[in-house]
C-alpha cells in the first residue's frame, strides 16, 4: 500500500475503536455517530482485506490481526503527535531573518522592529540585500524589495506604504543641484551636481545642503533633516515585503507583516 494512501482517518477511528471496544463510546470521543465510526471500520477492513472485530451482542472483540496490528499503530500516532510538535515548535521560533537594502534599514525598518521587539518576545537577523534576493540561497524568513510589483514565480508580496517619490532638501536648497541615485528616475535632461549609490545617501547629500534629492516617499517621510519641495508623484517602483508563498503561513511572519503595514 502507498504510503499516500495511508487511511489516516479511519486508522484513528479504529484505534478509539479498540480502546472503548464500542462504537458509541469510541463516537463519543471523536464527535460523530456510531454509524460514522461503523462505516469507517468496515472501509478500513475492505482496505486491509482483514476483519477488525468481531461483532458480539453486547459488544466488540478484537480479531488476533487486529491485536497485533494495534502496538505498532498506536506507536505510529505517538509519532505523528512528536512531528507535529516539533513543527510547532519551529512555527513559535522567537528569531526572524530578514533581508532589506542597507538604507532603508537604517532609516525605516530599524525604528520599527526594535518598536515590535518591546512588545514580543523576538530577536531580529537582518542582513543586507542591495543586490537582490535569493530564497533558494538564503534562510530569510522575509525580505524588503525595491521595485515595480515582484513577478516571480512562487514569491508573494504585500506593498509597503505607497510607491511614489518626492523631491526633498533642505528648505532654501537649490532645485538645479540634483543629486542622483539608481532608482531615482529624474525627469530626463539636466545634469547632476552628485551621484551616490541609494536613496539613502541622496537624503544624507541634501541634509548637507549639497542640493535636492528624488528618493522614495517612504523614506523622505522617515527623516525630519529635509522638507518636500513638491507633492508626490506616483512611481512604478515601490517597497516590498516579499517571500515565497508558503512562509506567508507561518504565524511569525504575518505577525510582523501585520505589524510593519498597518
């Protein structure tokens, strides 16, 4: 018999079963009626090719196979019961492992994990992920992507805050210094006063004073060193919490995820 095709159900059914000696008592126990458990006796038996019981007119006896079998079930469902604590007991793992560009982390993310470690019992791995993220190469429970919508098979992803950018300085800063950055998509023609590698440094450069910067909505409004020189303008590229689907069950991860876009 496949493995696959293990009646797990009824195998539990008999089991109660055996216990009590009794339908009734054994449907009392599993919350169903005697029929249920009857029907699921005589399934199990057509499966085995064995006869379980035999059928007295008070009672249940087990058959010799059946006495037999029932050491090495009931061993089995003890380990079952040991796998699924287990697995609980990785679900309830106190440590979470993130991945974020380097300032993003600083500026936003940072802030608010140490506000949801004061009030959970969690310690945080945050490593840096400028260049992308690689689940297959990485134990993350959770990454911050900087992009148009994640398209790739088998990730989930929920926006952070909204994908839009704004022009920030300081209040009398000068709207022909512009400072560059990958990702910042100024409006083509001009030129730059000062290129850096991310949103972040572009913020630090115009806090300086060195001239205007075009960085994420969500980081501007993090730092109070620079004002918004215009309204926001909607961008196609955004913040990301992103993960392959399955870890979106985990009880941690939607625990922070919650946490992080409410």
């Amino acid at each position: 018999m496949k493995r696959t095709h293990l009646p797990l159900n009824a195998l539990r059914v008999f089991d109660a079963a055996a216990r009590h000696l009794s339908f009734t008592k054994a449907a009392d126990e599993l919350a169903v009626t005697p029929a249920a458990v009857g029907q699921q006796v005589r399934a199990l038996e057509d499966v085995l090719g064995t006869v379980l019981f035999k059928r007295m007119t008070r009672n249940l006896e087990l058959t010799p196979e059946a006495e037999r079998a029932l050491p090495a079930l009931r061993a089995g469902f003890l380990e079952f019961e040991e796998s699924v604590r287990i697995l609980q007991d990785a679900q309830g793992s106190k440590v979470l492992t993130l991945a974020a560009p380097r300032d993003f982390t600083a500026r936003w993310l940072t802030p608010r994990l140490a506000a949801y470690a004061r009030d959970h019992d969690v310690r945080f791995v945050v490593t840096a992920a400028d260049d992308g993220v690689d689940f297959t190469q990485a134990n993350l429970d959770l990454a911050v992507t900087f992009g148009p919508v994640p398209d790739v098979e088998g990730l989930h992803g929920k926006q952070l805050g909204d994908a839009a950018m704004v022009v920030v300085g300081v209040p009398d800063a000068d709207p022909e210094r512009r400072i560059d950055h990958p990702g910042a998509g100024w409006p083509t023609g001009g030129s730059f006063a000062l290129t850096v590698a991310d949103a972040g440094l572009a913020i630090d450069a115009a806090v300086a004073g060195f001239g205007v910067a075009r960085v994420p909505v969500l980081l501007a409004a993090a730092n109070t060193g620079v004002v918004a020189l215009g309204d926001p303008e909607p961008a196609l590229a955004g913040y990301w919490l992103v993960a392959p689907t399955p870890q979106w069950r985990q009880a941690k991860v939607r625990a922070l995820v919650e946490a992080l876009t409410r």
